[in-house]
C-alpha cells in the first residue's frame, strides 16, 4: 500500500494523526529494545594437558587448549619455542604440538572484551614429565608347554598413554600391543 497524500486512505487524515500512529508505533517497539542483554565479560582459566609427553613430536596427538568466555572479542596466543601451533589462533581453542626438544614453558592467551573494558591474561604451565616404568609383568616366569596362549600384564603407569611391549625371538606377541595386557605364543 502506498501511503502518501495520492491514497486515498491518507487524504483527509492531517500531520497530527501521523504524529499519533508513529509514536504509538515507536511504544509498542521500545520494550525490546529496552530488554537487550547487558555485555558481561568474563574468561576462565585456561583448560588443557600440563604434561607435553603424549604431545610430542610427528608421532604425538596434538594437544588442545581453550577457555570459555562470554562477551570476548579476540583471542592472541603466545607458545614456547618449543611448541608450534597447529591451528586456532584467534580463536578461544587451540591445537599444539611439542618439539623434541621441549622440556617445558608456558602458554598464554591474551583475550580482549567486546564490552569495552579491560580484557584478560591466562596462563598455564607445561612440562614434559616422562611415565615411570612398570614396577613388575605378572605373568609365568617359565612355559612348559608350547602353543598355548599365555597372558602378561602390568598395572598401569600414571601419565603413560601407550604401552610398548617387546618378546623374545621364540615368540610372537598375538595381541595387547600398545595396552597394560599382552597375548603371547611360544614356539621351540
């Protein structure tokens, strides 16, 4: 509908009832507007692994680190020399990967506040702290009987990911590689 002083549904209406219907208009939108949601920044600390060991090298999985905020507006993350991004940069999650030769550093994410204010530092140290080894194998010390399936097992080690079994030449490990249980054949 075209509303003009040519339309018919204008013509004999004067500027004041104009005034009347866009300022009724104008109430009834005010309440949204008046109800917008307050900007409330805030930033937890930094969640990630404090040990690098699982994380390095080609072979290690990339570590993730993050923090939750609410009303943040950009994110700039610092690594040790040691470390190399992998991806996320301005983001509020990142994807590391440690160097050979990390032994340990910290990282840290600057964040800054899309209300205005003051944003925030967060750091979280990292270090490279190596599992122990198994204290004991349980398992039988001597097989008298070739053939026949024989288990061994440890506990588990605090920090380890993988475990990383070795036999002799007259066996052959049938399963359990790279877990604290193993399956082994021994043969003449």
């Amino acid at each position: 509908m075209k509303l003009d002083s040519t339309n018919s549904a204008v013509q004999g209406r004067n500027n004041n009832s104009w005034f009347k219907y866009l300022l009724s208009l104008t109430i009834l939108l005010a309440p949204s507007v008046m109800h917008a949601q307050v900007c409330q920044f805030t930033a937890s600390q930094i969640t990630g692994p404090s040990n690098a060991c699982a994380h390095v090298g080609n072979s290690g999985q990339p570590a993730t680190y993050s923090v939750n905020t609410t009303d943040a507006s950009a994110f700039v993350w610092t690594l040790p020399a040691q470390a190399t991004l992998l991806s996320g940069q301005g983001t509020n999650t990142i994807l590391v990967r440690f160097k050979n030769d990390f032994t340990g550093g910290t990282i840290s994410v600057q964040i800054s506040n899309a209300c205005g204010g003051d944003g925030a530092s967060r750091t979280i140290q990292i270090g490279k702290v190596r599992p122990a080894a198994p204290l004991s194998v349980n398992g039988p010390p001597v097989i008298c009987e070739l053939g026949v399936p024989v288990n061994y097992i440890i506990s588990a080690v605090p920090g380890a990911t993988q475990y990383n079994w070795a036999v002799p030449s007259n066996s052959t490990l049938v399963s359990g590689q790279g877990t604290t249980s193993i399956t082994v054949l021994f043969s003449d």
